[in-house]
C-alpha cells in the first residue's frame, strides 16, 4: 500500500508543532519537577533553595526527599509509609474504576457498533453530551444524588425499601461511582472504534464453524478489541491514579489518595519539594510498568496482528 | 416427485422465499443438489444467489419455504448447528489466530481429543499444502495461500455440504484459472457436496457440474454448461451465458422435427420443434463461434445472409466481425485462428455472406 508523503517542509512543520509543544508544556515542567524533588525545603518566601551550595557552589542532590518516601522518619519499616498507602490506595481505586468502566463500557460500545449506522451519531453524542457541562458540575449533582438527604435515598425511604438513609455520600461506593461515571467516555470512545472497525463476517465465519454466540463473542471479538480495550484502560488508568477532584469532593476522609497527599505536602506543609519527590515516583509507578508493556508487545494500536 | 433424501435429492429447497421489508431477494426457488456434486449459482450482483447461499449457511432465516438435507428441514437451525461449512470470499480467517489455530477452530468446538484435532488439521495442512506455514499468521500469506486456508479450515470438520462464496473473486485473472482446478481437484477428492456461488459464468462453466442461472431471485435455468450454453431456455440465460445473437420475428414454420422463423433478415431455419403456433412471437439466439463467414456465396439452402464487416477485433487465438445486414442488423461472429492467414483476406467493408447450420439456433419463447 502506498504510504502518503508529505513534502518535507509540511513534515517538518506536522511533526515539529506538536513537538514543541511537548516540549515546552510537558518535558520543561517535568524537568522543573525533577530538579525540585532533589533540593532543600525554602521558606515562605521562596518555597525551595536552589540546587547548588550558596557558600561552596557545589552541587547538592537531597536524596532525603525520596527516601522519606518510602522509609518513615518515626520508627516504622520500609514502605511503611502514609505515601506508601496512598499510592497503593490510588492504584486500587483506578483499577477499580477502570474494571468497572470497562464491564460497563464493554456492552455499550458494542451496542453502538452494532447498532445501525444512521443511529451510531446520535448514541455517539449522548456519551459525549455530559462534556458540555463543567466537570465540576457534575461532580456535585452527585452530591445531590447520594446524599443522605438526596434524590436517592429520599426515593428509598419512600418507597419503603428503607427505613433510615444509608451513607452512601464520602465513602469508596460514592468516590468510585463518581470516577466510573466521569471516565466511562474514555473507555466507550476507544473501544466502539475499535469495535465499528470489526468484519462481521468473522463472527459468522466462527458461527459456521460451530461457534455459539458466546463462544464467537469470547474467542474472536473480544481477542480482536484487546488493542480497544488496552486503550481504554489505560485513559482510565492513567489519569485516576492522580485524581484529586472527585475524591475530594465524593470520597470519605480516611482514604486519602496521592493527589491529595501531594496537594497537602505543596498547601499545608508548603514541601515543595516532598510533593515533587511523590509527583515523580507516581509518574514512574505509571511510566515504567507502561514502558516495559509496550516493549514486549509493541504498539497496542498493532497488537491484533 | 423423487423420495426425499434420495442420493439425487441430497440438498433440496423448497419453494424458498426471502423477502427483506418489500423487496423479494429470493422468489420461490425449488433446487435438488445431488450428493458429491459442484453445484454453481450463477448470476449478476443483486440476482438473489447470495442471499440463496446465505439461507444454506444459516446466517439468514428464509421467509418461507423449507431447505431438506436428507430429507430433514435444517431452515431453522443456527449457522453453528448445521453441517455446513462455508468458504466465504474474502475467507474471513481470523487475524489472531495463525493458519494451525484457525483450521482447528471448528474442530474444537466438537470438543474433540486433541490428539484427533492434531491429526486432522495435519491433514488437512497436507491436502492443501501448507503445512510449512502452520505457525504463520494469515496476513503473512498470499492470496492463494489463505484461499487454501480458507478452504482447509472449511472442509476440516467435514461438512456434509461445503458452501463457497466467489470462491476465486478475491484473486488475479492468472492464479485463478490455475486455482480453479485445484479446486476443483481437492473438492473432488474430498467428495463433498459442493455450492457455490458466482458471476462469473466462465468459473461456473469450469468447476460445475451443474449451473443455476439466476436473475432477479428465480432460477431460470439449471442444466450442465453444455446444457445451458447449448440450449438456454430464455433470452436472458443465452445472453448472459456468453456471447449470442439474437434475430426476433415470428413463428412461420412449425412441424415436429423443425421450424422457422421469418425475421426481419429473412427466414431462419432450426432443426428442433418448438410447442407453439404459428406466428407467435419468437427470437432465435444463435452463438457467433457457430456462424461462418466468407466473400463466397456457399451452398447451403438455409440460413444464408449478406452483409457488411463494419468491425473486426483481433484476439489472438480467434477473431471477432460485426457485420451489419442491409436492414441494420448487426451480427457477431466469431472465426478461430487456426493457421495464421486463413481470414486475413475479408477486411473493413468487405461484402460477405455469412450462414449457419439449422443445428446452430435455438428459439427461445420469451
């Protein structure tokens, strides 16, 4: 197949755009990041020090900031830290969030590839309406819902099915329901294209040769979306690790995740650079695994050949 | 009718209609398959034998009528409880799964030993050569080589019919004609009943026994090549079957052992009867390869025409003339090159006579 070529001073420009811009708005502030996880602690005035000895001039790497991380200063063992649990805690609730998503997602993007073609826009567009209200917004209108005032409960007490509100508002029910229900388009987008993209024909090639329904769905269809699937996991994965908001605002006080333990470090403690030792440990539990995936596997977007 | 299930009754529909909201896909269509044969439908894009194939494979249900397998009704049956299996036409492997895993896929939905299905697929790799590109994955093969994945993976469960959609389309002009008697080879010495589905009347002509001609969702016709290109019983079979000219007029000789009928050209002699009476409307439909041409007069009684050459194609290994009548009618016809100045000498506006044998025409009805 004949590849398009574009003229090299085009080439340059469609590729060297997006290149600055990375550059500039993601590589910069990480090394600005980087450089401040390894200096001293400043003052109210100036929130950390610089990175070489004002008196000697030398270079002054403070491993400390890292260290604290995993090994706490109060007698504990390695890896007993408050760090340490939020980390885990944050990567358990965004596989919780991104298996729900995915469970739930799943049936509907299938739905949608299946559905007739003329009908795909405008089931389409209702995934993606809830975009056009704030985030925040929506946010709370689940307050709205889950509280032990709100919609929900009060639906329950009329109906009888209980006689007492049940807390469901600030607890790990509510936080998930929230980043399942905010992240769900990023799972269905990926995968319904994906899955409109599928030959039919190998469905039925599976029924014919003996294959029933659920057979042909488990043993080709799904084999064949693992690219879709992939995708979306991670566009759910990536971004709930660091979530801030909806915990904050959905989830209970005694499960803090690492957003929040980095947003207290940088406001309360004013530890910059604790807060960027913890941002980059977190960008590495999330890169690294990531890395070594695409290397055994090459390109998910190529891994159904 | 013959008792069902009989050896010449081994795939029967029975007034087999599929209508999709208003529009007839298939109208009515009574076919007998006999066991072991290649059965081809042949047709135009939109003619019905698709939506006919896709009723046998069981991915669509029919409308109304019955498809009899030895006798049993299998119309309701999903396409994973029949025992047919389909070649589809651009094969539809799966791309996940390399050659072995997809000639063992249906093999494994028995439930088989694995020691059976390592056997089978071995021989099927066998029958159609493959067996080095077990580990390969389809889109590491040519197109004849998943053409003859395809085909392995559909016969490796032994189907008692085998189903095949445009079974060379996805090739080129050059690999299919040698592809075409593979085919036929290996479907052959497999045994299985065979139906396949095409446009193309050459493909049809060359690995069926026997040929459906279908238009707008009937069969017109179903008879050996010889049978349909000799005798086509309408005017759609003999135009659609080759090439054919085609003289109209009316009925003015009618005895049992031949007739005629006078055209517009004269009147043209046939050596067959006809039911009919006479001065009905008819056409005769005689092949160009079965016309003579020469500047001579020759002595023949019948069927002896003058005209114009008003265009002459060269194809190599025969030549094509149009020659035009006094009263406009053009008419094909074909000479074969068999000694390399034998036609040369009749050109571009050459007064010609041109004649046939009155075994050459056929009188279609219609």
């Amino acid at each position: 197949m004949a590849k398009l070529k574009l003229t090299l001073p085009g080439r340059r420009f469609v590729i060297g755009v997006p290149s600055v811009w990375l550059v500039v708005f993601f590589m910069l502030p990480f090394l600005i990041l980087l450089y401040i996880s390894f200096v001293d602690m400043g003052n109210d005035i100036s929130p950390f020090k610089p990175i070489w000895d004002s008196e000697t001039g030398l270079l002054k790497l403070k491993y400390e900031n890292y260290y604290s991380i995993f090994q706490s200063s109060d007698g504990g063992g390695l890896f007993q830290t408050i760090y340490i649990e939020a980390y885990v805690r944050s990567i358990w609730y965004a596989l919780c969030t991104a298996v729900l998503c995915l469970v739930m997602g799943y049936p509907f993007s299938y739905f949608i590839a299946r559905s007739a073609p003329s009908l795909r826009p405008a089931l389409l567009m209702m995934v993606m309406l809830p975009f056009w209200t704030s985030f925040l917004l929506r946010v709370y209108a689940w307050k709205g819902i889950l509280a032990d005032q709100g919609v929900l409960n009060q639906t329950l007490l009329a109906l009888g099915l209980i006689t007492e509100p049940i807390q469901m508002l600030y607890t790990d029910v509510s936080m998930l329901v929230g980043m399942t229900y905010v992240y769900l388009p990023f799972m269905v987008l990926p995968l319904y294209a994906n899955l409109v993209k599928m030959d039919i024909r190998l469905l039925e090639a599976a029924y014919d040769l003996g294959a029933s329904p659920f057979k042909a769905f488990w043993l080709v269809t799904v084999p064949l979306s693992k690219a879709g699937i992939i995708a979306g996991f991670m566009l759910v994965f990536i971004p709930c690790v660091g979530e801030f908001v909806i915990p904050s605002l959905l989830g209970g006080p005694e499960n803090i995740m690492i957003g929040r333990v980095v947003w207290d470090e940088m406001f309360t403690s004013n530890n910059w650079p604790r807060a960027s030792a913890l941002a980059v440990v977190m960008i590495g539990l999330i890169v690294v695994p990531l890395a070594v995936y695409y290397h055994f596997t090459g390109d998910p977007a190529e891994a159904r050949h | 009718m013959a008792e069902a299930g009989s050896r010449d009754n081994y795939l029967v529909t029975e007034k087999l209609v599929k209508r999709f909201d208003e529009a007839v896909a298939v109208d009515e269509v009574n076919l007998s398959i006999k066991q072991g044969e290649i059965f081809a439908l042949l047709g135009s894009s939109g003619c019905g034998k698709s939506t006919l194939l896709r009723m046998l494979a069981g991915f669509e249900t029919p409308t109304s009528g019955r498809i009899l397998l030895s006798g049993q009704d299998v119309a309701r049956l999903a396409p994973y409880e029949r025992p047919f299996n389909m070649m589809f036409q651009s094969y539809a492997l799966f791309p996940h799964l390399d050659i072995w895993e997809n000639i063992a896929f249906g093999l494994k939905r028995e439930g088989l030993p694995r020691s059976d299905i390592q056997q089978r697929v071995g021989e099927m790799l066998d029958l159609v050569q493959l067996t080095p590109y077990a580990k390969r994955k389809p889109h590491q093969l040519s197109g004849g080589q998943q053409q003859r994945v395809a085909l392995a993976r559909s016969l490796a469960k032994k189907p008692k019919v085998l189903l095949l959609d445009e079974p060379l389309g996805a090739l080129d002009k050059k690999l299919r004609e040698q592809t075409q008697f593979e085919l036929v080879n290996i479907i052959e010495k497999v045994g299985v009943t065979c139906v396949m589905v095409t446009h193309d009347q050459e493909e049809a002509m060359t690995m069926a026994g026997r040929i459906a001609v279908m238009s707008k969702g009937r069969v017109l016709q179903v008879g050996s090549p010889e049978e349909v290109y000799e005798h086509p019983s309408s005017r759609f079979v003999a135009d659609f079957i080759g090439n054919v000219n085609l003289f109209d007029g009316r009925l003015s000789i009618d005895q049992p052992d031949h007739c005629a009928v006078a055209t517009s050209m004269g009147e043209i002699h046939v050596s067959h009867g006809v039911s009919g009476a006479l001065n009905m409307p008819s056409a005769i439909a005689v092949r160009p390869e079965k016309i003579e041409i020469n500047r001579e007069r020759p002595t023949a009684d019948h069927n002896v025409f003058a005209g114009k050459v008003k265009e002459i194609a060269y194809f190599g290994s025969y030549n094509t003339f149009i020659v035009q009548t006094e009263d406009g009618k053009r008419v094909k016809i074909t000479e074969a090159n068999t000694s390399r100045h034998e036609l040369s000498h009749i050109t571009w506006e050459d007064d010609v006579f041109f004649w046939w044998s009155d075994s050459a025409g056929v009188v279609l009805r219609d």
